[in-house]
C-alpha cells in the first residue's frame, strides 16, 4: 500500500470548507466591531478578522478543516465586539448536520437566529428504558417503567470550564409530571450518572380481562419520559444543557437502549423576534466520505492516474470529472491531491493547460480565467508551496504585523495628521523588501512547482511564438498573481501569521498585495499600462520606481523558478517550519496541586525539534528533539477534567497539552505523528490516562514507567510537507461522480447522438456546455465510469447492510449521514432516521 493510503479498515471522514461572505442589516442599528465564529455545537473551531465600524461587515473568508468527532450542529455566531466587557452575540445560523447537504457547494443568505440557552445544546445521553409487569397486593396488574440512565458524552462547557451536570427524569402527561433527580457530577463533560429510577404506569381496571403481555395504547398513548440535562450553578442559576424525549407507548414490552441527541427546548426562540436581527451570506460544503479498504478503488484509480496518457485529455476520468461538477473547485481539490499522491499531477497539468490555451486569443489573457488548469495549480501551490511561503516571507510579514508604520496613501482614507509622504516612503521600505525576499527566493522554490511552470512557460511559447514576453507573463500570473500576492493579503490563511492582523494592518498589506502584483505582471511599469490603474493614488506611488530594474530581477526569478535545471537543495541545513500556535501544557513536575497547574505557552514544531515558549519570538523554554518522541496520542478526558487533550511521550515525564478546540488537537497530533512516524523507538503500547497520585487512572497500576496498558494508533504518512490520504481523495471522487451521475448520463447521450450523426444535433441544450473533442472516446472513458460507479455503490451497500444488521432500532443511520445519505437520496434509496436517536453501544461512539 502506498503511503498515505488508508488500511482493511472502513473509516468515515468528515470534512467542512467554504467561505463566509458578509453579513448585513445587523443591530444594533449603528456602526459596530464585528467577527463572526464557526461552531460545532457549542465549541468555537474558527474565527473571522474584526471588521470594525460596520452594519455590513464584508469578512471574505475562506475555511477548510477536518471534523474529528461527531456532532449535532454546524453553527455560525455574529459578535459585537466589546473592549471592556464580554463580546455580544447578535445571532446565529444553525443547520442541522443531516440538513448540511441541502446547501453544499451553494452561495446562501441565512437570516440570522436569536440566541438563547434554551436553543444552545450539544452532547448526547444513553438510556435503557424498560416496562415491566408488576401484580398489586389486591391482585390488580400495573406496568412499572424502568429508566436507566447511564452516562452523557460531549456537553458542553460552561465559562471555559467542564460542567457539574445532572439529570432529571420524568414522566410526563396531561394530568401527571413525576420527577426524580439525579446526583451531581463534578467537573465532567462526559458524567457517569448509572441510577435507575421506577415509575408506576397506572392501568385500567379492565386491563385483567385482556392478555397478560398486551399494553393498552390508549392509556399511555399520550406518556412520554422526558430526560433534562442541567448545569448546577451551585449560587447562581442551573444552566440548561438539553432534553430528549421519547414516548412510553414505542417501548411495549421490549428493553430498549439507545444513545439519544440532546434536543433544545421546544418553545426556544419562539418569542423572539427573528426579522431584525440581520443575514449573513454563506458557502458551506460539508462531506462525510465512508473510506472502504484500498482495493475496493484499484479500478477507479488506475482509470484516474491514466488521465494525463488519454487523447483527447477532454476524454479522461479527470477531466470529464471537472465538467460533471457543478463547480470545478469541487473536482480539483481531491483531484490534484490524488495525482499529487501518485507523482501525476505535472503531465495532467500540461495537458489540461494545452487544451486551455487553444481557446485563449491573446497573448495578455494568458492564464487568467477559472480553468481546470488554472485551478489546478493553484491548488498545487497551496499544498506544496507551504513551506516556501514561510521561508520566503514570514519574517517580513512578521514585521510588518508587529512594528507597523502607517502606509495609507490614498487621499480619502488619510487620518487627520497624516503625512501622505511619510506614508509613501513607509509603503516603499515594505515594498521593497517585499519584492526583494521573493526576487531571491528562487532556490527555495520547490521543485514540483517549477516543473509546472516549466510545462506552462514552454506551452505559452508554442502558442503564440511572435510574443517575446508570453513566456514569463505565463509564470508571472500564477507565482506573483496567485501565490505571493493573495499570501501578502492573508497571512494568517497560509498560517504566516497565528491570528488576523488588525484593520490598519490588513490595509498595508492589501496596499502592497497590490504593488506586488503590478511589479510581478510582466510589463505592467510601462506608461501605457501605468495610466489605465482605477485609482489615481496607485499610478503615482508607482512612478517612483525604476522600471527596468525592476523587470529584469522579475525575469531573472522567472527565469530560475521555471528552469528544470537541478539547485542547490536549500531545505537541508534549515529546518522546516511545520506549525505553531497557542496552547496550554501541564507543569513537567508532579506536585499535589498539579491538576490545576496548567500554563499558556506558546508552541512551534519544526522538522528538527518541538518547543514551547513563554511567549511568541522567545526562547524556548523546553525543547523535545523530534528524534526523542516516542509517541504522541490523545489523553482521556477524565485524566484531568479537560478536553481536547494529548500527550507527547519523549525520554522523560509525558509532555500533557490542551488544545483550543477539537480541530485543533486533531491538527497538532496528526502533525506530530507525521514528523516522527520513522523513528526507530516509537512505542507500540501507552497509557492513555495519567499516572496521577500514585498510580495510572486508566489500567491502575502503580509503576510509573511501565509498559502501557492500550495500542498506540496506526501510522501516519511520513512525508512531513505533504499529507494525503490517497484513499480518502478516491472515495471522495467516487462520490462526486454518484451526486453527478444524471451529468454522466447526459454526456454519454451527448456522444451517442455525435457520433451517429456525425456532429451536433440541431438541439444540443443538453450538452452544449460539454467539452466533446472525440465522443468515441469521451463515450468509453463514461462507459468505464459508470460500471465502475456502480460496482462501489454495491460495495458501500453491502457495508450499510452489514453495519445495520448487527444494529438495533436507533443505530443503523449514525454512518451514512452527510455526503453518502446525500448519495442515496439521489438513487432513491431514502431512509427515515428517528429525530434524536444516535447510536447503540455501551459508551461508544
């Protein structure tokens, strides 16, 4: 199996990308700071830039994460932003996470949502419920209800802090409300309650002339048994974390088990008003791919790797992929991560660039459209480019983020005291400097990226030979327009930067995102293109600068960045940047207050070693060489009453860490297991509780150092820069194709009708937006798609069937959520899920 393939193992991966647009009419009804947050649940996993003074606020942010656990929810929070006191929710959009496919890949306005903690829920809770027969002392039969409720997993927290959660049960109808109570449990996301609780279901006097087993409907029709979760607030007010209810009269005479979703009140948010609380404008794309073992996608990735060999490429998997989707972005994200994976992506880029260029006129427009082949490489860079980024302008960027000087130099925007020279001379010091640290970047540039632009320099050449420049402006509009220019105007999106720069900040960096562009364009200092600039102020700050100079080193970078000549490997001496950020560590010592002594520390991990720093840009405080890590895995909750926890287990004490959020934590361990996946004394077994007062919480023994008690997780892909997972990237792919599979149809039709009369019918609607160079072609490549299409839906079938055939009522429907039941709502294979049951297990997800 090739690295980065799954394993034998089935495995559901979610993942959630868009963009959040903007939002408007909010209140209230004045000029306010703005940012809008992501959650799963209740749990923030990202953050916008403050917009600030706005009713309007225009974010343009993009988000692409991978969901690590399961979830209720997707919801998005607006804030108020507040200097003194704490910020303030203006609303929310909440989708439920079975409705998520409803939007995907959709550019949506949602009306926002009032909040209120009776609407503001998560967790999920596991109950058996039980109606036994029971004879009076006076011989009469009566039904007793037994409700045990056993555990909750995933409540939320409360301030920042795990809740003290308990339950109450009750039985509920229109002339009776009997309550019990559970104990409290301390400090837990995750309480064991296990208490049972007994009701008597009152029967009819008639009830002795029926059967001994029968329940009378009509007596408990209207009975249900109603779970609240609740926060004690100890002096203050319990918080409401969420009920499930479910009627007497599903139970009959059977025991019945089941993990239910948590549901918000029923009248939350119905007395609020929802028509003046603003929009906000969202693209929201979420998947959920079940991953069967790697040979169940030999066919369909063998078709796919062939692509670049096909002729016409308009006849291959790939590129007949990219005209199925309804947006390209959807087909080129999994596409290039899998031929990226198999060493193919250079070839395809080639032939998909030729076919791009056939239509393109002028030699100016070069590349400057949404083509398959443009997004393909920019997709490219993003994933390869990484480290490139980081080397080449994190430092400046750092600068310019952390010791600002005013740059505005357009008249309109000037403060009061501004001085538009100053200002002038403070944009040219970065600008400079800017364009300085790309120019000699060159032998930084990775080698796959200069192959591609090798292949794009030399195909624009061919095209329009009589053009001297079309060579470099080929280059010039990916490198400079793409790459370097949109990372200047976002550092903190290509992690350059830990957090968004403030709103005078981000205006200097759009200020020289800017001038880099125009330097970059090959040509663009001339008078002629100098004059056609919108804004005025722009054309003369450009003025200044020396346009030969500059065009030369912009061909000379051009030049280096597209030569297949081989360089001086530059990455050997310094180590690779791979991630950083805040977090929070556990003090190295064991002291008797140590479960409180968790500190903010600023971590960095690199290919050579993993620190943590008091601060940013200070030195480490400790450091772990990478070839010291013996394992890094996930910490049980109960450990220290935290989540998001994991451990980095190294020569000395385990290095316990917090994370923000689950996204987070997920995104350190895979980072950490992926840099030390070949080192040669990596554990096979660990503990994951602590070892705390004494002995181990998760297997009880009382040796410190000795051999775990559970199996460390598989390995990861070792490729420290480039992580794939070829078999994740091929389901998705499959299921791309199943979403789309009326499109396959109508363009096998369309090659049909081509070739049996010989051209276009007079009525071509159906398929006049496809690509058809040769439909003989085009026709067996569908043909090979389809079949092949075909047999996975049968392999996934018979997965669902076996996964629900050990499943009792309440647990078949917990997989295919998201993207597969999208699928099988499409070949009209719907199936009804009960509205809060989630799973059957015993603790389990």
């Amino acid at each position: 199996m090739a690295a980065g393939d799954g394993g034998d193992e089935v495995r559901v991966l979610q993942n959630l990308r868009g963009k959040i647009y903007d939002a408007k009419h909010l209140v209230p009804n004045k000029m306010r700071d703005f940012f809008c947050t992501i959650n799963l649940d209740q749990e923030e996993v990202f953050r916008t830039q403050v917009v600030e003074k706005s009713l309007s606020p225009y974010f343009g942010e993009e988000f692409y994460f991978e969901i690590p656990r399961t979830f209720q929810w997707l919801s998005f929070y607006i804030y108020d932003k507040s200097v003194l006191q704490k910020d303030l929710r203006i609303g929310k959009v909440s989708i439920k996470k079975e409705d998520l496919c409803n939007y995907t890949g959709k550019e949506n306005w949602f009306m926002l949502q009032p909040v209120d903690s009776n609407s503001e829920v998560q967790g999920k809770v596991h109950l058996e419920l039980k109606l036994n027969e029971l004879i009076t002392d006076n011989g009469s039969v009566c039904q007793q209800l037994v409700v045990h409720i056993k555990e909750c997993h995933g409540l939320p927290l409360i301030n920042g802090q795990n809740c003290d959660p308990y339950a109450t049960v009750s039985l509920v109808g229109p002339s009776r409300n009997d309550q019990k109570k559970t104990k409290v449990k301390k400090k837990t996301s995750n309480p064991q309650f296990n208490e049972t609780f007994y009701f008597e279901v009152t029967r009819s006097s008639s009830y002795t002339k029926k059967s001994q087993f029968q329940v009378e409907e009509e007596d408990i029709e209207k009975l249900e048994v109603r779970v609240d979760l609740w926060n004690n607030g100890n002096l203050v007010q319990d918080v409401f974390l969420g009920e499930i209810k479910v009627p007497v009269k599903v139970l009959r005479n059977d025991s019945f088990q089941a993990w239910y979703l948590l549901q918000p009140k029923e009248n939350g948010n119905k007395s609020s008003k929802t028509d003046d609380l603003g929009s906000l404008r969202l693209n929201i794309c979420y998947t959920e791919d079940c991953v069967l073992p790697s040979e169940y996608y030999t066919s369909l990735r063998n078709l796919l790797l062939k692509s670049s060999d096909v002729q016409p490429i308009s006849a291959s998997a790939a590129y007949i992929l990219s005209e199925v989707c309804r947006d390209k972005y959807d087909a080129v994200l999994p596409l290039v991560r899998l031929l990226l994976h198999h060493h193919k992506l250079v070839p395809f880029v080639a032939a998909v660039a030729e076919l791009d260029l056939k239509d393109t006129q002028e030699a100016n427009t070069i590349f400057r459209g949404n083509s398959l082949a443009t997004r393909c490489v920019d997709e490219m860079m993003k994933i390869v480019g990484k480290h490139y980024l980081k080397v080449t302008l994190k430092p400046v960027i750092d600068e310019i983020c952390e010791s600002p000087k005013p740059c505005e130099i357009d008249p309109i925007k000037l403060k009061e005291g501004d001085n538009v020279e100053s200002n002038m001379d403070n944009l040219r010091y970065y600008v400079d400097k800017v364009f300085r640290e790309i120019v000699q970047s060159s032998i930084s540039c990775p080698t796959l990226m200069c192959d591609v632009f090798y292949s794009l320099r030399h195909l624009a050449a061919k095209r329009f030979p009589n053009d001297p420049h079309v060579q470099y402006s080929a280059v010039s509009s990916f490198v400079f327009l793409r790459f370097f220019a949109v990372a200047v105007v976002s550092p903190h999106t290509f992690h350059l930067r830990p957090h968004h720069p403030d709103a005078q900040t981000s205006r200097t960096l759009t200020l020289i995102s800017k001038a880099i562009q125009t330097l970059g364009s090959w040509g663009s200092l001339t008078k002629s293109k100098l004059s056609s600039f919108k804004e005025t102020f722009m054309c003369e700050f450009f003025k200044t600068f020396q346009e030969e100079k500059f065009t030369e080193s912009v061909k000379k970078f051009l030049d280096d960045v597209s030569s297949t000549e081989s360089k001086e490997p530059s990455g050997l001496s310094e180590p690779v940047h791979l991630k950083e950020g805040e977090m929070y560590k556990r003090a190295q010592g064991r002291t008797r207050i140590g479960k409180k002594n968790f500190k903010k520390r600023w971590f960095c991990l690199t290919s050579r070693e993993f620190t943590y720093h008091k601060q940013q840009d200070k030195e480490p405080i400790f450091t772990i060489p990478i070839k010291n890590i013996l394992a890094v895995e996930k910490l049980d909750e109960s450990s220290f009453n935290k989540k998001n926890m994991f451990q980095v287990l190294h020569g000395e004490k385990p290095l316990y860490i917090q994370a923000n959020n689950c996204v987070e934590a997920s995104e350190w361990i895979e980072a950490l297991c992926r840099v030390t996946r070949c080192n040669q004394k990596r554990l096979s077994f660990y503990h994951p509780s602590a070892f705390l007062n004494g002995n181990w919480l998760c297997c009880k023994a009382t040796i410190e150092n000795s051999v775990g008690c559970a199996r460390c997780t598989a390995d990861v892909p070792a490729d420290t820069q480039i992580e794939i997972d070829g078999d994740r990237e091929t389901e998705r792919i499959y299921s791309l194709f199943t979403i789309n599979r009326s499109k396959l149809q109508k363009l096998e039709e369309a090659c049909g009708s081509i070739a049996v009369y010989q051209g276009p019918r007079k009525e071509p609607d159906d398929y006049s937006n496809f690509t058809i160079e040769d439909s003989v072609a085009t026709f067996h490549t569908l043909k090979q798609i389809i079949d092949i299409v075909e047999k996975l839906n049968e392999s996934h079938e018979k997965y669902q069937k076996k996964r629900s055939s050990s499943a009792k009522y309440g647990s078949e429907f917990d997989v295919f959520e998201g993207t597969f039941i999208c699928q099988l709502l499409k070949l009209g294979e719907n199936t009804v899920r009960p509205r809060n049951v989630f799973c059957q297990g015993k603790g389990k997800d």
